[in-house]
C-alpha cells in the first residue's frame, strides 16, 4: 500500500505538473512586466516602469526620455523591442515607459478627438511633474518617442506639450489625426523610422485592417511637419546601409531639424531592436539602431526654455 501510495503521488505531480510549469510562466511574465510607479490622474490608475541609471546624481540635472508603447503592448513591452534602458544607462539619462490607460480593451493612447486624448497629455504632463519632484530632471532635456500609436501619442505632445517636450522621435507611426489638428507653431524637432513593407501603417498611406481610418503617405506627413518647422523644402538624402536612407530638411527655424530614416523592406517594427514575429509585423532591419540615432538626435536638439519673469522689488 505504501508503494502504491507513492506512485500514485509521482502520477499526480506529473500530470500537475504543466499546470505548475505554466502558473510559474505566468509569476514570471507578472514580474517582467509589471510596473514600479503609479497615480491617479484624470480619475484613471495609471502606470509607468521607470529606469533610473546606475551613474545618477542628484547634484547633476540628468535628461528624460518619455518611450511610448504601441496599441495593445504596455510599458515593459515597449523597453524590451527599443531597448531604452542599455542606452540610458550607457550614456546616463532617465527613460520612462507610461502605460496607456486600462479598460475593457487592450491598452492605448487614445489618438482622436475624444475627451480621452487629452486625460492622456495631462497624464504625460503629471507624469513628467511626479519625476521632476523625486529626481533632478533637466527642464531643456525632455524627449518624447514612440512606436505605432505611440508614434501618434509623440506628435500630440509635440502639439500639445511643446513648452515641456524637447525633441520626438517615432518608430512606424500611426498617424490618425488630421495635421490640421496640430496649431501650435513652435518648431519642434523630430526624427522618424518608417519601413516601406509595413503591413500595419503603410508607408504610401491608406487603410488596414488594425485601424478603420486612412493613414498618410509618411513623406507628405513629415513634409508637413518640415513645413510647420519653416525649413527648406528640398530635403538631402543619404544612404547609410544597404536597406536604409535618411533624409534631413535644411535650415529650419531655430535649428529644429526634420529627419527621416526610410528602411527598404522594412516592417512595423523597431530598427535594430528586439524582432518580433516576421508573420505578423514583417522584417526587422539592422540597417539602423533607431534608439541610438534618437538619442544622437535627442542631445543635440535641447529645448530653448524661455527667461522667468521676476517682479519688481
């Protein structure tokens, strides 16, 4: 009996134990991805995952990077595909990954005309004032990015935050609003990767089946934006891999320079980032490291922040 009592317990902890495999997966998945900061703006929970450099002072004003997910990702999905983090702890600045907000569906920036967009600017702009209170940010140093309808979430703080954002930069973005919606007239530097394969956001525009909207064509879109710059229009190119050109506009107003990387068969992916499945976003190329140019773009493109009017004694 005593035997039979031991085998019987062997069956039962293999038969358990994919159930055990899975829930240790799914602790293991919750840890990786769960967030270290939060608050309540707009009514709404909302979260970030911070990365803090081990090289920080707080005598010293260090540089913010604002890394926004993609429709359906999160905060931790998007440090793993961009890779913020090596680069931040390289050359010392702060990265931030903010969460769209939760709901019934999957997490996103709400990129339309509804009241929710700007509960998400004012989220960014509490979000900026939460770290500004607990670490010594550099006011002229504070930088947007974005992938997909994060990419689209970065142009409305360009927008909507440009007294407070430096410099954006876009990976595959989901432009769904109209550039007519955009009034603001500061000259916001702004550097973009767009793949000419790209299944999710075309590159020539028009529909998908992820979004019922019409996307731009990505070269009128970032001619616009050279436009609202004031720079020249006949921009010069230049081919730096073999899949990859880049693209600048000249001279524009208070040297807020409009940069585009066009990759030659490229997906709705991250240049030189983590690849994710070729089925579904196309090919990831290694023809660029899109972080490593932004930040390159990033430190040279600091915000002219306006003198403080003092009263009179």
């Amino acid at each position: 009996m005593k035997r039979r009592g031991s085998v019987i317990v062997a069956v039962l902890v293999l038969i358990s134990l994919p159930a055990v495999l899975a829930l240790i997966e799914a602790v293991s998945f919750y840890v990786a991805n769960r967030p270290n900061g939060a608050f309540v703006s707009s009514g709404e929970q909302r979260e970030y995952l911070l990365y803090v450099p081990r090289s920080y002072d707080p005598n010293k004003p260090t540089p913010l990077v604002i890394s926004l997910h993609g429709a359906g990702l999160w905060g931790a999905a998007q440090k793993e595909l961009s890779q913020w983090n090596e680069v931040a702890e390289a050359r010392g600045f702060i990265v931030v990954y903010p969460s769209g907000a939760t709901g019934a569906g999957p997490r996103i920036w709400r990129v339309d005309r509804s009241a929710g967009l700007m509960r998400d600017v004012r989220f960014i702009s509490e979000l900026i004032d939460t770290l500004q209170a607990a670490y010594h940010i550099d006011p002229s140093r504070i930088y947007a990015n974005g992938l997909s309808n994060g990419g689209g979430m970065a142009f409305v703080l360009s927008c909507a935050l440009s007294d407070r954002i430096a410099a954006v930069g876009m990976v595959g973005a989901a432009q769904t609003l109209p550039w007519s919606w955009c009034t603001d007239q500061r000259a916001v530097p702004m550097i973009a990767f767009h793949g000419t394969a790209d299944p999710q956001v075309p590159y020539t525009g028009g529909r998908t089946w992820m979004f019922p909207v019409r996307f731009p064509d990505v070269s009128t879109w970032v001619a616009n934006w050279a436009r609202r710059n004031r720079c020249g229009m006949n921009p010069a190119g230049l081919v730096v891999a073999r899949d990859v050109t880049r693209r600048e506009y000249p001279n524009c107003a208070d040297d807020a320079a409009v940069v585009l990387y066009t990759v030659q068969g490229g997906g709705h992916s991250w240049p030189g980032g983590m690849r994710l499945p070729e089925w579904f976003v196309g090919s990831t190329s290694n023809g660029v490291d899109a972080t490593e140019e932004m930040w390159t773009f990033f430190q040279a493109h600091p915000l002219r922040l306006k003198p403080r009017l003092t009263a009179p004694r």
